[in-house]
C-alpha cells in the first residue's frame, strides 16, 4: 500500500468521528528535536494530518501533544520517550508507539 492509501485507510477507521485532530507542526517539531530525528514519514503525515493519536489496528497510537484524548495510562509520546531515553538497552532514536498492556509495547526507530 501507498502512504496516500494506508492515510485513507486511518480516515475510514474515524467514521464515527472519535479521534482527535491532528497534531499542530510545532508538536511534531518539538518530538523530532527531543529524539534528536526526524519521526518517520508515514507516522509524521498521519499525526499531522489524520489523527493526533488513537489511531491503530491492534491499539491506539500514543499522541505527540494531546492528554485529553488518553488512549492508555501512557503519557504523551515525547514524555514516554523522555522517561526512557538513557536507560540500559533502549536505543535513543527508538520512539514509543502504543502499549499493548503488561508493559509490552510497540515501538518505532525514526532512523
């Protein structure tokens, strides 16, 4: 699939109208300075394009910026990664992406 295809895949999945708005340029920004790279390209259009967040097959995606729209009992995806960057074993341009509970997660290299 497309990134233009896999986009309009996360808009049907909103039908109901339940996720949030997209992310603003400047939270995208922020997140990809605190990594130290930029966020993916597909994840990047669809924060700020789709959905700040919420969105997902298996599980709801962490949001950059927004703590109203709380899709776990996980923080915003810059304070996760901040929580975990300079410990033992955790690469420092790997982002959280969602949990899957239990302290599993998924996560997403920005490199």
């Amino acid at each position: 699939m497309t990134h233009d295809e896999i986009i309009h895949r996360v808009r049907e999945q909103d039908a109901a109208g339940e996720l949030p708005p997209p992310a603003p340029p400047e939270a995208v920004a922020w997140l990809e300075v605190a990594v130290g790279h930029l966020m993916p390209p597909l994840l990047r259009r669809i924060h700020l394009e789709v959905a700040d967040g919420g969105f997902g097959r298996w599980g709801p995606a962490l949001s950059f910026t927004d703590t109203t729209y709380r899709f776990s009992d996980s923080r915003r995806m810059g304070e996760e990664y901040l929580g975990r960057r300079g410990t033992p074993n955790h690469p420092p341009s790997v982002v959280p992406l969602l949990t899957w509970g239990c302290a599993i997660w998924s996560l997403v290299r920005t490199r």
